[in-house]
C-alpha cells in the first residue's frame, strides 16, 4: 500500500517565518513523492494547529506524518500524541528541525529556505520507512551497582541510596575512600580531605540501602537496563565478619 503523508510546515509566529519561507517550504514538500497534503500554518503545536493534522489523518486518511517546526526535543511528545489522538500510531511521525537548524542560525532567506526544503525532503524520505512500534511495559529492578567506592563512587550511592533504591558498592580495595583517602587537602577551597571524605564514608556505610561489597572485583556483567547479572569476586578476609567488634562502628568494612 502506497503511504500517504501530510506535511505540515510550522511559522512558529516570526520565529520561522522571519527568516524562512514557509510557503515555499510547503508548496515544495507537495510535490514529493507520497505526500497527499502540505499545509504551512503559524503555531503548529497550538490546539488549531494539531486539530488540523488529526482532522488530515481522519478525512485524507494519512498514513504518515512530517511536522517540520522546532526541535523535536520540545514539541516531538505533542505531536505524537496529536496522532494517537488521531488513532495513528504515534511512532509515524518525522520532525524536521527548520527553527534552531535553519531559521535561528542564519539571516539569509535564501539559504535558510534551501536547507529547510532540504530537511523536510529527507523527514519525508525517511517517514515512509517508519514502521508503528507498540509500547510495553515491562518490569524493572530499580537496584543500582556503582562500581568504584572513591568519593565520586561514595556520592553516588549515596545520593541514589538517599532517593530509596537499593544500591551495592563495589571496591576492589578493603576500604572505601579511594584516592582522597590518600590526602591532606582537596583544591581548590584547601579544605582537609578526611573532614569532607570520612562523614559520607560513615554515612553510607550506615546507609540501609547500601551494601557495600569490598576487596571485591566485579568479574562478569550480562543483561541490560533493568534486568543485569552481575558476577562478583569477593577475596577472602581471614575474618568473621559477624564476630568482629573492633574496626566495624565506624568503618564496618575495614578489617
Ligand atoms: S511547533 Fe515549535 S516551531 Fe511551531 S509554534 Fe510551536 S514551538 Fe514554535
């Protein structure tokens, strides 16, 4: 089945307008192969504007969409969701950037309306291709490792520890503190190492929602996002760990 796309070129006000010629852009995204309509219009993301694209979808039966507007880093969310509105799956849409990419770094008409009609020639070429994508949901453990217990692996867990998830502290040494352990001052405010180091070192040693794993060496990683196995060597100690009264208040794992 032959797709069929609209294009819609956006004025985004002068923002656009100013520099681009809008018209232009539209007339000649009407000519391209598989595009049935091609509309400018002054704000693209106002609630006429999307009205206009859903009314498209449903009476010219558009199988493909192009917005070519502002980044799709702002407005991507909204027109996808015009088209779900729309009963379109909202993975058929191709944004091209003809404000930040074209109108906002030149003042030359000529060359900002070339490289827009250029954008939009390849959001066109490249929409065809689109295919839906249905969303899942699927479960993920939320536990985090942080591998390294210097003061920026510290920070780290305990900033995510601090947020309510779980997180395991890997060190390779037998004690955390790392390289900052090592000095006097810390540049370039020349405050003393240990005064900044030792309270986080304590605080996530008593953190309940960090474990800490040291004079452990991360050996294997498999997964992905969400769902990793992570294999850890942990070297031996020659202690109890349970029966050991001393070093364990203030640093439980320094042995
Ligand atoms: S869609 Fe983007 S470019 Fe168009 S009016 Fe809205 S903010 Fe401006």
């Amino acid at each position: 089945m032959a797709e069929k796309i609209g294009v819609y070129v956006c004025h985004c006000g002068h923002n656009i307008a100013a520099v681009v010629d809008v018209e232009k852009v539209a007339q000649y995204a009407g000519t391209l192969d598989n595009v049935v309509i091609a509309r400018d219009y002054k704000y693209m993301c106002s609630d006429p504007g999307q009205e206009l694209i859903k009314n498209d979808i449903r009476e010219l039966g558009l199988t493909r969409v192009v917005v070519a507007a502002c980044s799709p880093r702002m407005h991507e969310p909204t027109f996808k969701a015009a088209l779900e509105r729309a009963s379109l799956n909202g993975y058929l849409l191709e944004m091209a950037n003809i404000r930040e990419q074209c109108s906002w770094v030149t003042e030359n008409t000529q060359s900002a309306t070339e490289k827009a009609r250029s954008l939009v020639r390849g959001a066109v070429r490249r929409v065809y291709y689109h295919r839906p994508i249905e969303e899942r949901v699927v479960p993920v453990n939320k536990a985090t490792m942080v591998v390294g217990g210097g003061i920026a692996g510290i920070q780290a867990a305990l900033q995510i520890a601090e947020a309510g998830h779980k997180v395991y502290l890997v060190e390779r040494e037998a004690s955390i503190g790392g390289q900052m352990a090592k000095f006097d001052k810390t540049f370039p405010t020349m405050d003393c190492a240990a005064c900044i180091l030792t309270p986080k070192m304590v605080a996530v040693a008593q953190n309940p929602n960090v474990e800490l794993l040291t004079y452990a060496e991360v050996q294997h990683v498999e997964g992905y996002v969400g769902n990793f196995t992570v294999t850890v060597k942990q070297k031996p100690r020659y202690i109890v760990e349970d029966l050991c009264t001393d070093a364990v208040t203030v640093l439980p794992l320094v042995f």
